[in-house]
C-alpha cells in the first residue's frame, strides 16, 4: 500500500514561537516557527515527500502528477485539492480576523473559502481564543468598533483547554490567543481578511494591512450558538479508542488513541490524512511519532498501526 511521509512548509509569522521545535519535532533555524503547512499543495507553500518513490517531490507536484482518483470518487466535485492541515504556535495573539465562504472568495480571491475546524493541543493556564460576536450588530457599527479600537468587547471571549474543539465556519470574526498550540484542518484556501490587529507593527516597522471592507462583506454578524465541541461518537476497543470530532460538509475529523494494534480499511472513496498528536510507532513500516503527518491515497486496502499513539483523521 502506498502511504506518504509528508514534512512541513514552514511559516515564520511574527506572533509565532519556538515549541513546535521543541515539542513538536519540527526542524528550522528560523527565530519564529508559527504555522507547519502539514499537508499542502497550495500555492503558498507545499508540504514535502520523504519516503519512498516521490522522496523529495514537493506533495504539489505529486498531487498534480498523479491521477485524480487518489483523492477518492467523495472529491469529484473539486478542481483543486480540497484539504490544508496545519500545526500553529500562538506565542502571541493572531489577529482579529474571518474568512470568506465558497462564493465570495471563488469571485474575489479566485480560490474556495475557507472553513476550518480548531483541536487545542496545548493552552497555558487562562488561554482564550475569540469565536463569534457576543451581540447582535449592524454593519455600519461593525466598522465602528473597528476604527474605535473597541471590537475585541463585542466578541465571543472562550477560556480554552487541551482537548477543545471548535469548527470555524466561514463569516465568523474569530483569533487564537497567545499561549495556544492547535491542529488546524481547513479548506485548501489562504483568503484571510484581517480585521483587528491591536496596532501591532510588522517586520517593516509599519502596521500590517487591514481588510476591512471585505471583512464587512462577509462577516456573520448575529451571536453564534454551539462552539464546535467533539460531535460525541465514542467508541472504545480493546487496543484503541475513537472519538468523532467534527462531520461537516467539506471534512470528517476522527481522533485515535491507539494502545496496541490499529487496523484501517482505505477505499476509492477517499483519502486519508493522519495527524500525529503524541506517542510514536509504526504504520505498516513507516515509523511515526509526534508532529508527523501521513497522506494515504485513496486505493482498496488496509494499513496496521501499532504502537502508542494519538492521531486525528481527516476524510472527506
């Protein structure tokens, strides 16, 4: 069975910090290591191959190369690659931003929108993260608490712990704050619209560009309701555990706890895309530990992990 070992593009973002080195197994020189574009063939930066017979191509290229049906019959619908998982170090706050949806960004940004869904794998104590407006507002106050400084009072506030889940649909004002380390499984799109950026400075000495317009545009402006929390679906074996995260219409999320032997079934229907959370082991006879990131193409078959390990799935 043919299974990829997938390295980093690597993005070195001024709020970034250094634990996915540390922690995470990540390899740069860089002062700042803020996102690792785990699996990627976007444009602005591709994940890279390091086993086997593609050792060394850039996963774009493999992805461009090989026929359509690895990504699985479930992906007919797409012209590009649909999926984008990253590792993010917040060591200082994001900016207040949103995302737009298909529509809008298939017009304006000439790619697909952005929703995207939040697994929180380390907080320090008193971390919080921005989901959502805590009020009902017009558009024209919207920008009013922009320019006033005032916004980060009209937004969702949630302290948050190793373990939480939150799905980012498109149009909602959200930030990471500092002290947060997440996995980010997203859409294949890079259209950001920067709302807020507490009148941080950038490498040039200059504030960073606002968005301010199109975030108007397509902001959801009335309070959301549920968080994102782990869909529930438990399931518990004798070698592994197994937690539904999130089942939305662009993605599946599928958290493993594996103590033993795990076997999958891989099918035409889609691809698989392993997220390693903590621990180490094999599959099949590729070694894996924490901070790795696994592609398996869509094919008939099955693969084994063995070991102790914690990974999240993503399907389509």
């Amino acid at each position: 069975m043919e299974i990829l070992k997938l390295k980093p593009a690597i993005k070195d973002y001024l709020w970034g910090g250094r634990k996915l080195v540390e922690f995470y197994n990540k390899e740069s020189d860089l002062e700042k290591v803020a996102e690792t574009w785990e699996l990627s063939n976007h444009k602005d930066g591709s994940s890279i191959i390091v086993n086997g017979e593609y050792s060394g191509m850039l996963f774009k290229d493999y992805i461009e190369k090989q026929p359509k049906s690895i990504w699985g019959t479930h992906c007919d619908k797409y012209n590009n690659f649909p999926i984008l998982i990253k590792f993010i170090d917040a060591k200082q706050a994001l900016s207040i931003q949103v995302h737009p949806d298909d529509e809008y960004a298939l017009k304006n940004e000439g790619e697909f929108g952005k929703n995207e869904f939040w697994y929180v794998l380390e907080a320090d104590p008193g971390s919080f993260l921005y989901y959502g407006v805590n009020k009902e507002m017009s558009k024209e106050e919207y920008r009013q608490y922009i320019e006033d400084n005032t916004i980060c009072d009209y937004l969702k506030k949630v302290e948050v712990k190793k373990g939480d889940c939150f799905y980012i649909k498109a149009g909602t004002i959200h930030a990471i704050g500092a002290g947060l380390i997440i996995a980010e499984i997203q859409q294949c799109s890079n259209s950001t619209y920067r709302v807020y950026d507490f009148k941080r400075l950038g490498v040039d000495g200059k504030p960073r560009e606002l968005h301010i317009d199109k975030a108007v545009d397509v902001s959801c402006l009335l309070p959301s309701g549920k968080n994102g929390d782990p869909d529930g679906k438990f399931i518990k074996n004798e070698n592994y555990e197994e937690l539904l995260l999130t089942k939305n219409e662009y993605f599946t999320c599928i958290k493993y706890d594996v103590k033993g032997v795990y076997q999958q079934e891989v099918t035409k229907e889609t691809f698989q895309a392993l997220t390693i959370l903590d621990g180490e082991g094999k599959i099949n006879d590729i070694n894996i530990k924490k901070g790795d990131s696994i592609f398996v193409p869509a094919q008939q078959g099955f693969y084994k992990i063995e070991g102790n390990v914690s990974f999240i799935k993503t399907i389509l």
